[in-house]
C-alpha cells in the first residue's frame, strides 16, 4: 500500500525543515528531519510506510493522509464512495496483468486525518462489513436543468398560444352570439348561450 502524508504549509517554517539544492543545481532538494519531502512548488508530502508511526514532531503539520491500495476479487464489492470516521474510500473495478491474463480487482483510493482510520476503512471493505454512501451502482434518474430548462420555455409557448386561441375563440363565439340574436332565436336563448361559452372558456383559461 502506498501511503502519502500532505503536509501544510507551516512545515516550512519548522527548524527541522530544510531546502538546498541538489548537485547540479536544476532543483531544491526539501527534508524534514533527514526524511525527504516531495513538492517543491506544489503540495508538499512525505511518503510513508503504512506500518510506521508518524512522529509527534512530523505529525503537527501533516493535514491529510491518502493511499492507493488494490484488493484482490474474492467476493463482490459494490463501487462507490464508503466513510468511516474521518476516512473517505473510493472503491472502483479494474484489472491487474496483461490483456491476456487479466485478473480483477479493486482500486481503493483512501484519505484520511490519521492512519488508524485508514487500517479500519480498508479492513471494513476487504471483510464487506461496510456498505458503500454513494453508490455508484443506484440507476440515475431526474432531468438535467438544461432539459428542465428547455421544457419551461416550451410550456411557457404552449401556454401563451393557448392564450391567444382561447381570445380568438371568445371573439369569434360572441360574434356568433350576436348574430344569432338577429335572428329568430329568442334573445334569453342567445344570452344563456353566450354566458355558457363564456364560463367555458373560462375554466379553459
């Protein structure tokens, strides 16, 4: 297992903190009490053995501790996101070997703020005493908002041509009513039959 201790930036400041350059001056070269420390612009780490204590002087300025591990497949294992305490494990299927001879396996990248929960998380996953939180398996539903997005704006037409109709249809049916009340038809019939269009047309609307 590989393991790689992120220290802060407060480490530089340390008497035991040290940067000179290498023989042919193309790069510094940074320890912390003889043990070298990888980075140099970036974010500055040690890499440590699983098994070995940090030291109380190191362990000030380490803020976040990851490793990479690869389990063999002896029972299934669900991909996704697994927590315990302050430890985040992502589990993802791979292979080992050749294309020929493939062998299964699983990829776990580990973070954590201490060693301890690491050891835990990781024998969690190998004995399947743990269910993932985020399962990368869970079917994924729902709509994305560029699709929402597109569905708003379509009903928001659809609503203001239903609109416009619905005025057209309004006007055109008094316009009937009148003429219907030149007629013969009697003027109470013609007026029922204008209120009950407008009643209609507005429960339509």
């Amino acid at each position: 297992m590989s393991v790689n201790l992120f220290l802060n930036d407060k480490v530089r400041e340390s008497t035991k903190f040290k940067t000179q350059s290498n023989k042919d001056n193309s790069r510094d070269e940074m320890t912390f009490n003889d043990t070298h420390v990888c980075g140099g612009r970036g974010r500055l780490y040690v890499i440590w053995m699983e098994d070995a204590v940090i030291p109380e002087e190191l362990k000030d300025f380490v803020e976040e501790i990851s490793c990479h591990e690869i389990i063999p497949v002896m029972s299934h294992r669900e991909s996704g996101i697994y927590r315990h305490e302050s430890a985040e494990c992502e589990l993802m299927p791979g292979h080992t070997g050749s294309s020929k001879h493939e062998n299964p396996v699983y990829k776990l990248k580990i973070t954590a703020k201490n060693l301890e929960d690491i050891k835990v998380i990781l024998h969690k996953v190998k004995t399947g005493s743990i269910l993932p939180e985020e399962s990368y398996k869970e079917r994924q539903v729902g709509k994305t908002r560029q699709q929402l997005e597109s569905e708003f704006m379509q009903t928001q037409q659809l609503l203001s041509e239903a609109w416009r109709a619905a005025a057209e249809l309004r006007m055109l049916f008094h316009r009937l009513a009148r003429s219907i009340e030149k007629g013969t038809l009697p003027i109470v019939f013609c007026s029922r039959v204008a209120k009950q269009i407008d009643a209609i047309l507005d429960d339509s609307i």
